[in-house]
C-alpha cells in the first residue's frame, strides 16, 4: 500500500533550519514584521540578527502581524495539486492568527488539512513538527499522528526572561511604574508560554538568580520525566546564551543542548538580549 503525500505546513515561529525545511520540503508560511509602519517578510525581507540589530539601534515601533491569508490561498491552491492533503503545525492561536488564517485559507482553497495549533513557538514547536514527520514515517495513521502530536504540547517548556522591561513596556505588557520599580530593585520577570499564552511565571532579583531558576526547574522535571535535548534561546546575545549553555553542559552532561535566536514574534515583545531555555519532556 502507498503512502499518502503528504505536504507538511508551519510557519516562521518554528525554529527549523534550513537544511531540514529541504530535506523534507517543509512549506513555511512566514509572519510579518513591523517597523515603524514598515512590514517584513520574517526570514525572507529580514533576518533574526537584522531585526534584532534595528531594535537596538533605531527609535520606533516593532511589532508583529500574522500572514496575508491571500498568499496562504496561494500556496494552498498550489499544493491542493501536487498532494493528498496537508499537516499545518502552527504558534499558539493565542499569540498570533496564523493558525486560524491557515485554516481558513484552505478551507477556500478546497485544501484537505489536518490544522494542529502547537500552544507554543520557537524550539517546541519545530520538536512538534520533526515528532510528526517521524510519526508518519514510522506508519501511523494520520488520526493517531494528530492525537500524539497534540498529546505532546502539554509536555513543552519554554521560559524566557527579558533583559529589561522596555519593549514589554512599550508593547503594553507592564505599565510604567512597574518598570521603574523593576529597573530600581534589579527584578527580572521570568515568562512562561503555557496552555498557548505569555504569563509572568516568577520574578527574581538579578540575571544569576534567574538562569539558577531555569536550571532548577529542569532538575525538577527530569526528576520524574527524561529529557533529549534542551535548546538556549536569546535575541541576539550569543555570549550571553553560549554562558547558560555551558552551565547547562555541566550541570547535566548526557543532555544534548543547542542555541537559537529568539524568533523575532516574542523579541516584539521581550527585547535585545532576551534569554530563555526550552525542552520537551517524554
């Protein structure tokens, strides 16, 4: 028996190289950024560092803003040819329209689609995409793909913890005052993408504490679950990032580690030099 063709779908969020986009000829929706009432393609019209690099050094405004559901049609319309239907795995419907915009764009494209919103982005969200497609290529039924998958998303991690309140004061995230006070006593939020959205999930008095926070809360989850790979992600502070990595090599040496740039929909809002860590359990 064949195996159906399958076209697998996500978008910019997920932090999929592009050797592996090829490899498995992933379609990539991108997400726009904004600056300065300017829109960009993400990772077509402008890099990570490129973004990251404009935030820090130019006065204005950066924002985000999902897909044009017309290109989606596009690519839906043109896929709708070449396969029997597609998988969609997307960033959390909470944070961004994409998963809503793909869905409704192949529905008028006629397209037959298997839409999974990931609650996440970044690095659990490119695990989710790489699970799928071994899912598939170790046989399973396309319903069973789709319910381990989405099993799967009550297992991811991601924390993040911005360098300064700035750009989440901008984008309305804190007010004023509470940034004044965080600058003052040297406070760093430390923010958890849970059940698909943003939430303050701690706040500690230096950069120290909050990397020991992170490390403590992996020691706690491998105390019952185990662990493959842990991903550092930062916006654009690699020496920053190549420090938390090498605390997590010693602190936990058969655990596999790799950094990524801060995809540029949670830089809008967390900033330059914006640090986090991120793994999946199983």
């Amino acid at each position: 028996m064949n195996k159906p063709k399958i076209a697998w779908i996500t978008d910019t969020t997920a932090s999929l190289s592009k050797e592996f986009i090829n490899k498995h000829h992933i379609h990539v929706i991108p997400l726009h950024v904004v600056i300065n009432d300017k829109f960009y393609k993400e990772t077509i019209d402008i890099t990570e560092e490129d973004f990251y690099n404009r935030m820090k050094n130019e006065d204005g405004k950066f924002q985000s803003s999902q897909p044009n559901i017309g290109d989606i049609v596009d690519l839906y319309e043109k896929l709708k040819g070449e396969y029997e239907f597609g998988i969609a795995i997307h960033a959390s419907s909470t944070l961004t329209g994409t998963y809503q915009t793909s869905v409704m764009a192949a529905e008028m494209a006629g397209f037959k689609l298997f839409a999974i919103d990931s609650n996440t982005g970044s690095y659990p969200l490119s695990f989710l995409v790489k699970r799928g497609i071994e899912l598939v290529e170790q046989g399973l039924e396309i319903g069973e793909v789709v319910d381990q998958l989405n099993k799967l998303r009550e297992h991811t991690r991601l924390f993040l913890v911005p360098s300064n309140l700035d750009q989440l004061h901008k984008s309305g995230r804190v007010s004023g005052s509470q940034k004044i006070l965080a600058s003052l006593f040297n406070i760093k939020p430390i923010l958890s993408i849970e059940d698909g959205t943003a939430k303050i999930k701690d706040k500690v008095r230096t950069e120290k504490k909050a990397h020991a926070w992170l490390v403590n809360h992996l020691k706690e989850d491998l105390e019952t679950k185990s662990v493959q790979k842990v991903a550092i992600v930062h916006a654009n502070d690699q020496e920053k990032a190549n420090g938390l990595e090498k605390v997590i090599n010693e602190t936990f040496p058969t655990i596999e580690t790799e950094t990524l740039m801060l995809i540029t929909v949670a830089g809008v809002h967390t900033g330059v030099g914006t640090l986090g860590l991120s793994w999946v359990t199983e």
